[in-house]
C-alpha cells in the first residue's frame, strides 16, 4: 500500500504538503497543477486514506438478518432550479429514488453541487456515490480517493461504472426525421451543456459544446445546408425556449423546421409562435428532445426524442449494487433512445 511519502517523493514536494492536500486543507497555497499532480499520483499508487481503510475493513461486518443496508449519497451537479426547468434531471433522480426504495434501501444521502466543497471525507463513511450530471475528473479524482464505488449517470469515463445514452444517434433520429418529411432549411435552439470544474477552494462552472448542436452542425454541413444564422443558444429553460423563438421570429427567414433540444425549451419556443400567429406544423415544424410528460399534451403534442432517463436513474442503483456485491470491473449501460411521433411537424 502506498504512503504519503511516497507521493511525495514521486510529486517532489514534502510529505505534509501532500498530507493537506489529501485531507482538502484549505487554507494551503499550493498551485491548482500541484494539488492535481497528488491527486493523480496517488490514484496511481493507490493510496487509501485511513477512513477509507477502515470502512474498507468494517464493510463485512454490515450484514443484518434482511442482507447488507447500503448506504450511499446521490451526488446532484444541477441547482434545484435547474432540475425544476428542465425534468430532464428530475426523472433520473427519481429513478435513483425509487429503485432504492424498491431494494429496500433507506439510506440515500441527497448532496447538490453547492454542497459538494469540503464534504469529501464524508464520503468515506458511506457505501458508494451516484453521480447524476457531467462532473470534471479532477473532482472525480479527488472523490474517488475517499470512496472507490462511483457510478457516473449521462457521464462516461472508463474506470468508473456508467450509465449513458448515445447522444449522437439520438439527435440523428430527430435530424433524419425532419429530413424524410421534407424539411431542408432546419435551425436549431439550444441550450449550454455545463460541467464542473473543480478548485479545492471554489467551484467554477465552465461551458462546454454541447453534443446535440455539434451533431446538428455536421449534419447540416455534410447537406451543405448549415446556416449559422439559424442556430440560437441561451440556456436549458422554457424562458430561454420562448426568447430565442421570439428572436427567431423579430429576425425574420424563419428556417421551415426546427431541432429543438430539450421539451422545456420547446415549450417556450410553441408559446412564442402561438402569440406570433405562425401555426405549427403548417408554418414550421418542430421536434424537440426528451420526451418530458408534458410533450404529449402540447398544442400540438410534440415529436420529439426519448430518452428514457428514469430506467437510467434505476440502472445506476443496479450496477452500484452489482459493484458492491463484489464486481470490479468497470461496465458502461448504454440506454436505447426512440423517436416519439406526433403531431408537430408533419
């Protein structure tokens, strides 16, 4: 087993400098580079804190009459305003939620990103973490020193469990669509995929390109049919769905059809063309992604893409029970996504 002074002498710094970034000392100066190079050096030695150990060591004496009682925490990357905007993220956590119940376990610890700083030596004490959003691998690192049994929900990465959906088929199935029912001039309303960027001192949120509007973009580009003036991108909101229509709409050459990227923005963005007096689909057709409840009762119900994110969420209790039940390999569940047809584009 690796030992603090070993890391030290592979990252060339003293052994109490490595001691307090593993313990998430925050009042240390050490550059963001160093305390990444420890991080990382000691996943690589396999460094073990010493709660770690000790629930490594205590876990076989768990058992009771009715089988192990896990206790795990449900680690959430978006606000509870952001899973209010967009269900998306509400569905998978119920998902967590009740297959938990199902199982019989009772303990589920629910933290939010803005809880997430100084909590990691909490971890060790529980059984394991689901994670449910894109978070950075310098976190996971660094959460995963305290706690080996992590499963990633709409995240990969290749040591850890996942389970995730294959975002480019998905927009292929909305793109194809539009495409087999005449549409050529397609836009595109998006929101910004966000991921964490961990500090030990602070948490930052960075941007990244979101998948759908890269698929879109390819798609259009291999049609040589891409017209960036067509391509609207605010956030993840119905209030976002409903402004970027309306500006759409001020703009005016609006496209025959466009590929909205979650329900919840369809939604604003139906409300913006309904007080413009422009029908759909006869004016425009839309299809939109997620398949939200609510997609079905729209004025007119939506075509749009399923994602079928509570399975996702009950996948991910399934494979950390299996991790902790013995299995060591990492696995990766990719969930089928299917194209839902109605009546918003024709």
């Amino acid at each position: 087993m690796a030992t603090i002074k070993e890391i030290a002498k592979r990252v060339n710094v003293s052994a109490a400098t490595v001691s307090r970034v593993l313990n998430y000392d925050e009042t240390l100066s050490a550059s963001p580079a160093t305390k990444e190079k420890i991080f990382s050096t000691a996943k690589e030695l396999n460094y073990q804190t010493l709660r770690s150990r000790r629930k490594q060591n205590q876990f076989l004496l768990k058992q009771t009459a009715e089988g192990l009682q896990f206790r795990l925490a449900m680690i959430l990357l978006h606000s509870k305003e952001e899973e209010t905007n967009d269900p998306f993220w509400l569905s998978i956590r119920e998902g967590v939620e009740k297959e938990c119940a199902l199982r019989g376990i009772s303990s589920v610890k629910l933290i939010r990103l803005q809880q997430l700083t100084g909590a990691e030596k909490e971890f060790s004490d529980l059984d394991g973490l689901i994670i449910i959003g894109r978070v950075d691998g310098a976190i996971l690192k660094s959460l995963n020193l305290y706690n080996r049994n992590i499963v990633l929900i709409n995240q990969e990465a290749a040591e850890y469990d996942s389970v995730v959906f294959d975002f480019d088929k998905a927009t292929c199935l909305a793109l194809d669509h539009l495409t087999k029912r005449g549409y050529s001039r397609i836009g595109y309303i998006g929101g910004k995929e966000k991921i964490t960027v961990a500090e030990l001192q602070a948490l930052k949120k960075n941007n990244t390109k979101d998948v759908r509007k890269i698929v879109y973009e390819n798609k259009m580009r291999q049609r040589n049919s891409f017209d960036p003036e067509l391509v609207y991108v605010k956030e993840y909101t119905i209030q976002s769905g409903y402004d970027l229509m309306k500006l759409a709409i001020e703009k005016g050459n609006l496209p025959e059809a466009f590929f909205i990227a979650s329900d919840s923005m369809a939604l604003g963005a139906l409300r913006a063309l309904q007080e413009a007096n422009i029908r759909v689909p006869e004016q425009i057709g839309i299809v939109s992604f997620n398949d939200i409840e609510i997609a079905q009762y729209t004025s007119p119900p939506l075509t749009t893409v399923k994602i079928p994110t509570e399975e996702m969420g009950r996948m991910g209790v399934k494979l950390m029970i299996d991790r902790l039940q013995g299995r060591e390999l990492p696995l990766k569940v990719l969930v089928p996504a299917e194209l839902v047809v109605r009546e918003s584009c024709i």
